[in-house]
C-alpha cells in the first residue's frame, strides 16, 4: 500500500488498527523518498524503479 501526500509523522497521530496490523505483520518505512519534482507520477515511478 503506497500513501501519497501524507507525512507518516501525521499518520501516526491517528488510530488506523488495520493499517498498524498490516506494518506490523510486513514491511514498513516511514522514510522512502521519491526524487523531485514532487509531482505523483514522476513519484511513483521514482519509488517502483529506483
């Protein structure tokens, strides 16, 4: 699951139980980082291909 536009300091203020049980029982960063621009498409095709 790939959130786009949020900062994981801000989702971790709310309770979200079926996404703690999925980091949990998975993989998890709160620190990946696409390259600029900071426009989703660019994003995401960034973070899927390296």
């Amino acid at each position: 699951i790939g959130i786009d536009g949020v900062r994981p300091d801000v989702l971790a203020k709310v309770e979200t139980p079926n996404l703690d049980s999925l980091a949990a029982r998975g993989t998890f960063t709160g620190q990946a980082q696409t390259g600029s621009p900071t426009v989703s498409g660019p994003g995401w095709s960034s973070f899927l291909v390296g």
